[in-house]
C-alpha cells in the first residue's frame, strides 16, 4: 500500500526541540521530492521545507531557516524534521508529503499529520 | 513568494448546484496550479494538477481551469460528500496555499 505513516510530534516548550519522522511504503522513494507542510489550528496550509529527491538539494520556508533541518534516509525510505528553537507559532500539524511527479511541488500523498504543540 | 487569493472564503450551495472557487496569483504563474480538498481532521487530497489534470481517482464533476494568474475550480454537481475546505496551490515557486475556501452543503 502506498503511504506515509508519521511519527513524533507533542508538546514542547518554547526553546525547546522535536524531530519528526515519516516512512514511506509503496513507491521507489528516491525517485521523489518530499515536503514537510504544516497547519496552525484553524489556520491554512504552510510550506515548510522540501528535500530533492536525486541529490541532496533542501529549502525551507524563511519562517524556519536556520531553526529546522530535513533530511532523508533513501536506504530506509525515512524522511525526517528536526525542529530546533522551536516558538509558539511553530505549533501546527505537521504533514509529510510527497511529490506527484519528481522534484516538482505538487503534493499527491499526505500522512496522517501529527501536532507539534510549543507551550510553557 | 508569490500570493495566492482565493474567493470566496466560505460559500453555502445546495446538492446539485454548480460551485465555483477562484483563485488570484500575485503574478503570472502559466498553469502551475493545483486544487486540495480537505475535510475536518483529515489531511489535504490532491484533486486537480496543472491547472485543469484531474488527478486519478477524483470525480469527474470536479475540473479546473486558468493560465497566468487567474484560476477556477468548479464542481458541476455539488454531492453532500464534497462539504470541505479547498485550497489553491501554485507549484511555480516556492510553493504557497490560497486561504480556502470552505463549502457547506
């Protein structure tokens, strides 16, 4: 079955640190771009970061450069985020992504989202 | 980054009414577009790429359509299952979403 099954995720203090994680299943893994994109409660949908799927390109959203890192593991078919100096407008559900086509940014399968929550 | 601004933000149609989402890029994007629906605690699904491709397995009563930076999504035939927000999405640059649009039935 094609999907993507999250994990990770809580509560977190402000300053504080999470790494999520997502593996994948039912595709060849390296052959795609895959995004992390995230959801304020109540709120709409935020790129955040995207790792290439042929070499090692990553981008992120100015909101978190230099605070978040994705990386990828296509041995495992594992996609992850490390979330650093995290802030209250960081909470959010978190989705991992993956591309429809290659590298492009047309998001065709979601995880299940899973929430960051960063509160004292 | 390049804006997206859908309209309107929330509409309320009757089942079987044709329903029309628009969506307004900052500037010209050729038909880098694509549509999601999404229900209530459920993650986004992709329903059209490109502008008008429909994606596998979505109803064909959904269609979109636009180039440059003027873009609709339009359900001919609105169904009680089609109650969810959309979002507009431009894949030209660092992606970004419209606001959405919430459709109640």
């Amino acid at each position: 079955e094609v999907q993507l099954l999250q994990s990770g995720g809580g509560l977190v203090q402000p300053g504080g640190s999470l790494r999520l994680s997502c593996a994948a299943s039912g595709f060849t893994f390296s052959s795609y771009a895959m995004s992390w994109v995230r959801q304020a409660p109540g709120k709409g949908l935020e790129w955040v970061s995207t790792f290439s799927g042929s070499g090692s390109s990553t981008y992120y959203a100015d909101s978190v450069k230099g605070r978040f890192t994705v990386s990828r593991d296509n041995s495992k078919n594992t996609l992850c985020l490390q979330m650093n100096s995290l802030r209250a407008e960081d909470t959010a559900v978190y989705y991992c992504v993956k591309s429809l086509v290659g590298e492009t940014t047309t998001f065709d399968l979601w995880g299940q989202g899973t929430m960051v929550t960063v509160s004292s | 980054d390049i804006q997206m601004t859908q309209s309107p933000s929330s509409l309320s149609a009757s089942v079987g009414d044709r329903v029309t989402i628009t969506c307004r890029a900052s500037q010209g994007i050729s038909q880098y577009v694509n549509w999601y629906q999404q229900k209530p605690g459920k993650a986004p699904k992709l329903l059209i790429y490109a502008a008008f491709s429909l994606q596998t397995g979505v109803p064909s009563r959904f269609s979109g359509s636009g180039s440059g930076t003027d873009f609709t999504l339009t359900i001919s035939s609105l169904q009680p299952e089609d109650s969810a927000t959309y979002y507009c999405q431009q894949s030209y640059s660092t992606p970004t979403f419209g606001g959405g649009t919430k459709v109640e039935i």
